[in-house]
C-alpha cells in the first residue's frame, strides 16, 4: 500500500474504504491505487500506456502532448440497449429507460465481475463534477481498472486528492465501478441504480460508458438526485453573449450528441458582429446543472472541466476555437492518422490520411478512416474561448433555454414558448434524427425530449412533472426556444448556413428575452418575421428564408397528433397539465387551418 493509501485509511473515510476493500475482494486486482490527480502521477500514468500500447505518441512538433487511443471495434459508441436503470419499482425507472430489478442487476454484473482485476491496478478515483467550492457541484468516486480512464477523468473532472477532501467534509458520494473486462458484447452492461447513488459498467472502454462521471453521474443518476432536492440536471451547452454594451446573456441549449452543441458553445462571431463588438463565451459545451438562485433566476454550472468531443466535422471553418484547443495535450479516440503521425479525420482540410481509426492502411473501401463517433478529450481552459465563469461557486445566470435537433423539414429555423408550460412541451416534443454517437441505425427520426433519451435517470412522465414545477411564485425563470439550423431545401441542401451564422438567431433571442425583439403569433409559438432578424451581409435568398420561418399547418397537425400518442405513451405519470397544453396547441392549429388559405396551409 502506498503512503497515501495510508492516510486515506488514517481518515475519517470509512465507508470509501470499505466499499474498495469490498470492490477488491470481488475483483481482485494485483494492486490498488488511489488517485491523487497529480502531474507526476499523470506523467507515469501517460508513460505505462505509451509503453504497453494503450496510447500512441502523435507528432510532438505539430501536437505536443497528444495521444491517440483505438477501442476495440466492437466498442466505439453509447450502448443504449445495454444501460439499465434499476429502480425497486419498474415503473420509476419509466418506459424511456431499460429496466431490470436491482437485486438481479446486481447479481448479474458481479458475476462478470468477480476476479475481472487479476493480472490488474484497481485505481480509485475520487472526483468532483462542477467547481470544487460550488454548492452546486457533486462528488463521487470511480474504481477502475483501466489506466485510459483515469486519464481521461483527470481532465474531464476536479479529480484527485482535493475532491477527495470534499468527500470527508460531505460524507457523501456516487459509487461507480468499472471494468472493461474482455470487451466482449456478450458481457458487456452499463446499470444504474439512482436509489443507491451507484453505477456498476463492465466490458467496454468506450467514453460515456467507462468514464463514470460523464452521462451516467452527471445525467442519469444526476437528474435523480436534482428531482429529490429541487434542480435539473441536462444535457444542455452553456454559453455567454456578449453584446457591443458589455452586457453578457448566458444561454443553455439541449440537442442530441452529435448536432452541435460543442460548435454553438465555441461559437465564433461573424466579421460584422466581431467588428460591432460582439463575443461569446465558451462555459460548457454538453452538460449543464442549473438551481434556482437567491434572485428567483436560474443559476447554472458546467458539472465537467474538459470537452469529450466528436472530432469529425470539427475544422477551421466549423469550429476553429475547439480546433486551437486540441492542438496540445489532448487525447484522441479512434482518429486516423497521416504520415508524418498527425491525426486526422472526415471534415479536416489539411493532410491526407494513411492509416485508418483501427490501424490498417488507409482504404476508402474499408469506410470512413476515422470513426464517424471518433473522439477528443481536452481540458476545457484550452479552449480561446473558455470563459473564466465557468469555475464560479455560484454559477451563471441564464436568460434563455433552447431546444433543438436535426430536422430536415417541418420545424422553422427559430421560434417562442408563449409561457413555461409550452416550453416544456416543446422540450418535450422535440424530435431530431439519430447520428453516430449511438449504436443503430443513423438518420431515423425519434422523439428525443430535452435531449434526454438516453440520460434521464427516471420515468420521462415524473420529469416533465418536475420541470413543470419550477413555474411557481418567486422564481424570474428563463424564456424557452426551439431552433432548427438542419432544415433543407427541395435539393436536400441546408437551407440556412448554420455555424458562426447561428449568432444572428441567438441574438433575436437575447432580444426577446430582452422584450426588445418583434415576432409574429403562430399556433406553434412566436416566430420572428423577415425584418426581425439582422441578416445584413449574409448570402440568403428570399425564398430560402420564407421557408425557414414557414408554419406547414396540415404538417403541424400531424406532428401534434404524434405527440400526444408520444406523451400517451407514459401512461398517468404525463402530467394533465402537459397533455392541455398540447390540447390547446392543436386546437389553434385546427382553427389557423379553416381560416388559412389554402396555400398557406401546406407551405
């Protein structure tokens, strides 16, 4: 035992111990460390893998301090059909979820684990998920017995001895227990159980699915606990606004992994808007934990302290901030490489690949050279865009909550909750089309809430309960928004330019947060007219914009009626005043639609 063991078992920390002392007896590890999140230990940590292969030096000159890690092929994304939540009672765990009794549960996945750590290091990970003075923030501790994930955790989380006296001083903790196994598909399971505080994962070594503190803490068993003490914890960006006057808007935005959350959260101005004065501000780009404050305002954190990025897509065009951030020190994940050891995917301009994301030579006909799910683990402070707010106790304030996934039709480019509940709704309804973050099939549209579908630790019914209950005297709550940047044209092109052009769209929403912004009344919410956006120096035609602010009423009609068989489908848990709400919506609609003319009515 190391010194440092030593003094951990000297502390007031019994039951940390006692639970790693139970872990080892199961597992049954060569030896065990205890993570003290140092440089040294890092340096040793990054050394052993280059040594025995689990990283691959990249080239130093143009990418110091970066690796390159390859999962197995069978394990490069979230296995939704593999994460269980385990709740005493089925129907808390809700439809929306996997379910499976946790007595079972448990007994299934300590089976797998029991003597998985021969030949192994146990390596206990205390950690904290948001600014270690923040009453906001949480801790909790994952035992693993891969080196990858440690490191990985070390820069997605306040890692190592501090959190650990946060622990002592709290007492409490999330338990998460890990072990990549064999990485076979057959053994393989991701188990929740909210009730405990504990997550148990075996037999991958992919992101979400090893990295404990990521979406199974800081999601799933996250958004149990904001339910029992009066918070909500979600799958949402945080950026700030700054305008020409100095003023800064804090905005949280939800969208499904893999539809730009992390190119909206580095958002980079256009030339006009950088020329006016306008900045934005980078405080988290996936998660976002938020509390009522003092002043009845919304309050919020970014839980993680680095990116766990999708690297395709990701250039000096669609996000040079994140580009400049991974230059140095970052950890790649199942990229291809160039010649010269550069890494290199889909989406880059510069370089040309000659080795694939498994390790063979480059060949189209093998697919993509990198992972279409490949990743980058970055601290969060590299980003040119980081704003120091992100590590204040208090959080910051937020003015806006927005919705949005990938749509190709239907939803406008932009609109307004007339009040909570209908942004609720909105959250609730939102839909968008699958991409490679998840295993399955790509591009089939789902209903999505809140962006929450494969995180919510508990019935969906219970959770748009517990968001409607924020609408309470006392509490100045934010203005919610949907916005659709991924609508197309007849020739299946995007019909609006997407990227630093996204500014244009948060600014009309700042405005009208502000109340100094027009909009126009529509059975679906409030949409900005033509002249209501400032869209000088951007290359739209007329009729591109006419249909990004187009309200199709008999395709409203229908996605309404599709949305009540969705809400229906948690059964008495969906709360009646939700199931109004949609009421109210489809009857304006039914109404717009024996006034419209026709050709107003199908655009």
């Amino acid at each position: 035992m190391s010194q440092y063991t030593s003094a951990v078992r000297s502390s007031q920390l019994d039951a940390l111990t006692q639970w790693v002392d139970s872990v080892a007896r199961l597992t049954r590890p060569d030896r065990i460390h205890w993570c003290d999140g140092s440089q040294a230990e890092a340096a040793a940590l990054r050394a052993q893998m280059l040594a025995d292969g689990t990283l691959i030096e990249l080239n130093q000159a143009t990418h110091p301090g970066c690796t390159l890690h390859r999962s197995h092929p069978s394990d490069v994304a979230r296995v939704e059909h593999l994460t269980l939540v385990c709740t005493r009672n089925r129907d808390d765990a809700g439809p929306n979820n996997h379910w499976l009794d946790p007595a079972e549960a448990h007994a299934r996945i300590d089976a797998l684990f029991d003597g998985c750590m021969r030949g192994r290091t146990l390596y206990v990970i205390p950690y904290c998920m948001g600014p270690l003075d923040s009453p906001l923030s949480r801790c909790g501790v994952e035992i693993t017995d891969s080196p990858y994930v440690v490191a990985n955790m070390r820069i997605m989380t306040r890692m190592g001895s501090a959190a650990l006296a946060r622990i002592e001083r709290e007492g409490s903790f999330v338990k998460g227990l890990h072990s990549i196994g064999e990485l076979d598909p057959e053994r393989r399971w991701i188990m929740h159980f909210p009730e405990e505080l504990t997550i148990k994962s075996y037999g991958s070594g992919y992101g979400g699915n090893a990295l404990l503190g990521k979406k199974c803490h800081a999601l799933r068993i996250a958004s149990w606990q904001a339910r029992q003490e009066g918070w909500l914890a979600e799958h949402m960006l945080i950026v700030g606004v700054e305008d020409p006057r100095g003023n800064t808007h804090y905005i949280a935005a939800a969208f499904p992994s893999a539809c730009g959350k992390t190119n909206l959260s580095m958002l980079i101005p256009p030339e006009g808007y950088r020329r006016a004065g306008w900045k934005v501000w980078t405080i988290g780009d996936d998660i976002c934990w938020m509390r009522p404050g003092a002043d009845g305002r919304l309050y919020a954190i970014n839980p993680e302290a680095g990116f766990f990025g999708v690297a395709p897509g990701t250039d000096h065009g669609t996000n040079p901030n994140a580009l400049a951030a991974i230059g140095h020190d970052t950890i790649y994940t199942n990229v291809a490489l160039t010649a010269d050891n550069q890494p290199w995917w889909e989406g880059l301009h510069e370089g040309t690949p000659v080795t694939d994301w498994r390790g063979r030579p480059w060949d189209p006909a093998n697919g993509p050279a990198a992972h279409p799910n490949s990743r980058f683990t970055v601290a969060a402070r590299q980003a040119p865009s980081w704003s120091p707010m992100a590590e204040h106790p208090q959080g910051v304030p937020i003015s806006a909550i927005v919705f949005g996934g990938r749509r190709p039709s239907l939803v406008p480019l932009v609109f307004q909750a007339r009040d909570w509940a209908h942004g609720v709704l909105i959250g609730a309804a939102m839909g968008s089309e699958t991409t490679a973050a998840a295993t399955g099939a790509v591009g089939v549209l789902r209903r999505d809430s809140m962006a929450m579908k494969p995180f919510c630790g508990y019935n969906y019914g219970d959770y748009f309960a517990h968001w409607l209950s924020f609408e309470r005297a006392g509490l100045q709550l934010p203005q919610i928004f949907h916005v659709n940047w991924f609508r197309k044209g007849g020739d299946g092109k995007f019909l609006w330019p997407g990227f630093g052009e996204n500014l244009r769209v948060l600014e009309w929403i700042i405005e009208r947060c502000a109340g100094q912004a027009g909009a126009q009344e529509t059975p679906i919410g409030l949409l900005p007219r033509a002249d209501d956006l400032h869209l000088q120096g951007l290359s739209l035609d007329n009729a591109a914009l006419e249909q990004l602010l187009a309200v199709d009423l008999d395709g409203w009609a229908r996605e309404v009626e599709d949305i009540g068989q969705y809400l229906a489908s948690f059964g008495d848990r969906t709360p009646a005043r939700l199931h109004a709400e949609r009421e109210r919506i489809a009857a304006a609609i039914a109404r717009a639609r024996a006034t419209a003319p026709r050709s107003a009515v199908a655009s």
